[in-house]
C-alpha cells in the first residue's frame, strides 16, 4: 500500500521505498508510478505522527522525510518495523522472532525501536498547525 500512496505523491518517477531483508533475500520496493497526476507530485505534504503510528505508516513517514518530499511532525513513532511469526520451541513454550527487516536506502537503516526521525518533534495536539505553519514558510 505504501508503494502505491507515495506513487501519487513522487509522480511519473518510480521511487525506491525501501529494501526488505528476510533470510530468502532482499526484496527492493519501488512507488508505482501516477503520471497522469502531476499536481499532487508538486504539492507540499506534511505526515502527522505519534505513537500510534507503527509499520507501514512508519515507512511511508520514513519515505518521506528521507527523501526531503515532506515534513514528519508529531511525536516519536512506535518504532514498529520488523515483522515476525511465532515458532513452537518445544514444550509449550512459544517464541516470537522477527522474520524481516525493512531497511532504507538513503540511511542504511530502519526504525526498529527507534521510530522515525521528526522534522519537528512537537504535542500531537499542535502537529497539524505545526505542520501548515511549517508548510507555508516554505513557499
């Protein structure tokens, strides 16, 4: 879903993601591609976040503020990235262990427990007049 979100926000250009690393290998993400919408590839975008916002909006988020095409504002994000799976370790004992991890490639790095960096770290409650505050002053 990602891929397919920040397509409209990057235009014709087919943007790498981010690359997922799994032991079968690395998978690489790209936007798909929206040309016939080039006024939403022009406009300003601001992400709002707190820690609520894990996963796939993390890495939309983190698309974004790597790629300079919009403002992440709020608060520290869950830090939720790594994907996994239960495995029965024997004797009624069950392990949960990440089975991947998503990794940008303008950082080397992804935001397991660390969230992703703010442009502007601030109350959830001001992100949004924050961010068109923030949005205006760049014109």
């Amino acid at each position: 879903m990602v891929e397919l979100v920040a397509g409209a926000l990057f235009g014709a250009a087919s943007v790498h993601v981010l690359d997922f690393h799994a032991r079968e290998g690395v998978e690489r993400s790209m936007t798909v591609p929206w040309p016939d919408l080039p006024a939403l590839a022009r406009m300003p975008v601001a992400v709002l976040v707190d820690g609520g916002t894990a996963s796939a909006a993390e890495s939309l988020a983190m698309l974004l503020s790597t790629t300079g095409r919009g403002l992440v504002v709020g608060a520290r994000t869950a830090g939720a990235a790594n994907p996994g799976a239960w495995f029965d370790a024997g004797g009624g004992v069950w392990a949960f262990v990440p089975t991947g991890m998503p990794i940008d490639p303008r950082t080397g790095a992804g935001w397991e427990g660390v969230g992703v960096p703010l442009d502007a770290e601030v109350d959830p409650a001001e992100a949004e007049r924050v961010a068109i505050a923030r949005l205006r002053a760049m014109r």
